[in-house]
C-alpha cells in the first residue's frame, strides 16, 4: 500500500471526535495517520490525550492576535509536522479566506447538523425549536463560506421527547465519531478508489462533443460518433491484463510514440495486453499526484484520432492559427 495520508488536527475543546480520528488511525490498514494536533487553547482537553498517545501537539491561544496572524502561526505548526491535509475537529474559529485557500481540497470540518441545515452556531438548539424530527452531522470540504463547502457524508441523528440541546449535541457525537474517520479515511484514499475515479473519468470523457458510454468487455468505454459508425477513444479498465493498476487506455499516434512514453516514464505509462498492439497505451491513474489536467490532454487527443471529420475539421483550422 502507498503511503499513509498525513492529517493534523485542529481543536478547540474536549476532542472527542480527535479522539475517534485517532483510535481510527490506530486499526491497521488506516489510509491516514496522524501527525499533529493543535489547538487555540491550551487548555484544550484533547492536548492531553494526544500527547499521552505520543502525538505532537501546539497550542497558541488567538487573543491579541489579528485573525490571519494566529492562522499562520497555526499553519506553520501544520507544515513544520508534514502534514497533508487539515483536519478540523470542533475548531470554534472562522478561518481567513488566504489560509482556507491554500489548504483547498485538502482541508475537512465536522459540522453537528444536516447541511445545508443550520450553519453556524447553536444548531442543536434551533434544530429543536424548529420542531426538525432529526438533527444529524456532516462533513464537508472548508471553503471561504462557512460551512458551505461540498458535503462529502452525513449521518442523520432522531430527536426524542424532552431533548435539550446538550442532550442532543451528545447523541449528535456518538454519530460524528463513527462518520468522521470513515469520511476522512474515504477522502484521503479516494485516488486509489476505481468509483471515484471512473467518475472522474466519465465526467472528462462525456465533456468533449458526441461522445457516449459504451461497455465493453465489461470495462467501461467512451465512444464518439453515431450508435453504429461510432469509435471508441478510450477505456477504463480496473485489472487490465497483465497489470495490477487501475489505467486509462487511450490512442497513440502509434509504435514509435508508445515505446517512447514507456520508456521514459515505465511508473505511469504501459503497452496493454491486445490494444497495444495497434497502438494504444496505457495511463496508471491510481496515483496520488495524478495530474487531471494532463488526462484530459489525453482524452482530447485520442477523440480527436478518432472523431469523424465533421467534428474534427473546425479543430483542425483552429490549429493552424
Ligand atoms: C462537535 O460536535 C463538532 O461537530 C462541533 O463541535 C463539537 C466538538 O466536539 N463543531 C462545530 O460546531 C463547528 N462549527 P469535540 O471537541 O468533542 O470533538
């Protein structure tokens, strides 16, 4: 297995859900581990447990500091221990935009309702006074917005008869200290995942004019053109033959070119059973620094090698400008 994804957590209190990321962490095949816990408080009940676990800790308290003082100062702590992702566990501050942006796609919060539901503070208490049958918790991506980004799982928690906001926001945990692990230990792997990447995948492929999904040879396989006349440019294959990864395969301008990518780059590029032979070549996606931009690339050139003239020829005037 590649190596562990490395997540610092940030906490303002009690750490319960800092807790779960790590106990989580300590099952063996854990795609995450964790490298840092700090905190705005150093009184923090979580500081303690993490650093009986043997676990690096920081804690700078904000007052008197201007808001993006006290984040770089947080964030230096999280680069200084290597870490990869943020992981944000009760962490009571609003973030500044230039930290929240640096960190995009590789920063997650916890949030104790349904989002889009209650953003905020007090969700348990205005999920009750709204007569809402559940609360429940998310987790999402950070964005500037509070609490705004894509949700990326959810747990939905009932409310009981003569429940108080503390009773709840307690119920409402036992539900975050299950999703929460899950959730970051599925979004750190999810470049290894063959859903998430063929969804990916799809989305690119399907993008570019007249294209369709095609299975084939119980792979699936994107086609441009007609029903009959039309051609495939590309597949996505979990096990092709004679290899263990997960690829693209996709049209070359032929021998010469494909023994080259080979050759060169042997980690990311391979001749694939029977379309290498005419051919085509295959693209290792199950990478952690796979670069979407250059798959795209791919996909345009190989449909554009086998896209009817109709579609191609606008293209191909365009180039010569
Ligand atoms: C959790 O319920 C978390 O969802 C919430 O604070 C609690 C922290 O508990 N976060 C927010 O309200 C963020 N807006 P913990 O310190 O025991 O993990």
């Amino acid at each position: 297995m590649a190596d562990k994804a490395r997540i610092a957590i940030l906490i303002s209190g009690a750490g319960t859900n800092m807790a779960a990321l790590v106990y989580a962490s300590r099952i063996a095949d854990c795609p995450y581990e964790v490298v840092l816990v700090a905190a705005n408080d150093p009184a923090a009940g979580g500081l303690a447990l993490a650093q009986a676990e043997g676990i690096p800790t920081f804690a700078l308290p904000h007052k008197g500091m201007t808001r993006e003082a006290h984040d770089a100062a947080m964030e230096a702590a999280v680069l200084a221990a290597g870490a990869d992702h943020i992981v944000l566990a009760g962490y009571m501050r609003i973030l500044s935009d230039g930290f929240v942006q640096r960190w995009a796609g590789r920063m997650l919060n916890i949030h104790p309702s349904l989002l889009p539901l209650y953003k905020g503070l007090d969700t348990h208490a205005r999920a009750i006074a709204a007569g809402e049958s559940h609360g429940g918790t998310s987790v999402h991506l950070v964005t500037p917005e509070l609490d705004a980004g894509e949700v990326l799982a959810q747990i939905a928690v009932p409310i009981v008869p003569g429940d108080t906001p503390a009773t709840l926001a307690e119920r409402v945990k036992h539900a975050e200290h299950q999703l929460y692990p899950r959730a970051v230990a599925d979004y750190v792997s999810r470049w290894r995942n063959p859903s998430w990447l063929l969804a990916q995948l799809r989305a690119r492929a399907l993008a570019l004019p007249e294209t369709s999904e095609q299975k084939s040879f119980g792979s699936a396989g994107f086609r441009v053109g007609g029903s009959k006349s039309g051609k495939y440019f590309a597949y996505f294959s979990e096990r092709p033959h004679g290899h263990e990864r997960i690829a693209l395969l996709v049209k070359t301008s032929g021998m010469d070119e494909l023994h080259a990518l080979i050759e060169d780059q042997p980690d990311i590029y391979f001749k694939p059973a029977f379309y290498g032979a005419s051919g085509w070549v295959g693209i290792v996606l199950d990478r952690p620094d796979l670069d979407w931009g250059d798959i795209e690339t791919w996909l345009q050139r190989s449909w554009r090698s086998v896209a009817p003239k109709r579609l191609t020829r606008l293209m191909n005037i365009a180039d010569q400008f």
